[in-house]
C-alpha cells in the first residue's frame, strides 16, 4: 500500500513512475502501454498518488478515447483538472477545451506549463512540448484581450519552456564538444579568411567552414 511506505520510500517511487511514463508517453496509443498502466493504477495506484505525471504522459493524445477512460480513473476532484471529469462518456476534449479552461484559471495554465516544460531536453518529451506549446501560442493569440500582465507572463514562461525543448544549452556549464551543435558553433567562431588565401578554412579541420 503507498499510504504505508515512509517519505523516502514514496519519493523514490514517484521519481521512477515519473521517468518510466515519462518514457511510456510516445507509446501510449499502443496495447502494451494500457496493459502497463493498468499494472501502475493496480500496484502503485497511480490515479491517486500521481495524477500529474499520468496527465503529463496522456496529454498529448487528449483527442482519443484512451484519454477519456484514463481521466475516468484519475482524482481529479481536488485539483485544478477536475473539469476534465465532466468529460466521462462524452467525446475527448478539444485543444480548444484546454485553451478556454487556461484563460479562466490560471492554475490550469500554469499546471499545464509545468506538465509540459517539464525535462524538456528528452526526446520522448516532444509530443507534450508541442501540445504545451500550440496551448500557449493560441492563449498568446487571446493576449491583447486577457490583459498586458497575463500576456507578458505566458509569454516569458513560454519562452523559458522553448528554450529548454531546444537544447540551446544556455545553462549548460560543460556542453558535450563532440554534440552537432557544438562543433558548428565552434567552427563559426573559428572560421577566419586567412590573410593571402582566397579561400576561407577552419584551422581546427583544415576544411572550407561549409563542410566543417
């Protein structure tokens, strides 16, 4: 039982549920991935204890019935997704759904940003990213109207959240040299037209900076 385990025991386990659907979320349309779930919500009881990670692993198929029976199971009542269980055997909800709810509480939009931005960098994270992302664009789109605060907000978090998807590195006090990226940004700074040469070369390989 989870309402048994010590705090060291629960946080350990939270973290590995989190990562393990973090990964299953690419797959979630498939059988394997229901059956998985099924063992989650059955041993670990998931609908209760880890409501966030389980919304974080669906959302970007919101738009299948899978999404609707999973909400079905979920705690939703003291939290800011309980509207999504006015949903239960009726079409899944729209991206339009989710934009509305976000311009009528905040805690949703910042719910779903966290869900959302949420280790970012992964590659299994992109569908959520790109769901998180069409959300804030459309709220965004609705700025003007919702007032220059709330505008400027969404479109920091927004930003930060971007940031992060992209891999940019910014924070990264130690980037891998051997990354695609890095070695074109070094061949950018290194590239320099050689006083008597016609042609430009990269000194670190000795190639025209178009090939380095």
């Amino acid at each position: 039982m989870r309402g048994l385990q010590t705090a060291e025991a629960t946080a350990k386990i939270d973290r590995t549920i989190g990562s393990f659907l973090q990964l299953l979320s690419p797959h979630f349309l498939h059988g394997a991935a229901h059956k998985a779930l099924e063992f989650l919500i059955r041993r670990f009881e998931i609908h209760k204890y880890n409501v966030d990670a389980v919304l974080a692993c669906a959302l970007p198929y919101h738009g299948t019935r899978w999404f609707v029976r999973l909400v079905q199971l979920l705690r939703l009542k003291e939290t800011c997704w309980g509207w999504l269980q006015g949903k239960q055997g009726m079409a899944p909800p729209a991206r339009a759904s989710f934009v509305a709810r976000c311009r009528k509480d905040a805690r949703v939009l910042k719910q779903l940003c966290l869900l959302g931005f949420g280790h970012a960098q992964e590659t299994c994270s992109r569908g959520r990213v790109a769901f998180t992302t069409v959300v804030a664009l459309e709220m965004l789109s609705a700025a003007p109207r919702l007032g220059l605060g709330l505008g400027l907000g969404l479109g920091l978090g927004l930003g930060l959240g971007l940031g992060l998807w992209l891999g940019l590195g910014l924070t990264n006090p130690n980037p891998n040299p051997n990354h695609p990226a890095s070695a074109r940004r070094s061949c950018s700074c290194c590239c320099r037209t050689r006083s008597g040469s016609s042609r430009p070369t990269c000194p670190r390989t000795r190639r025209s900076p178009a090939t380095c």
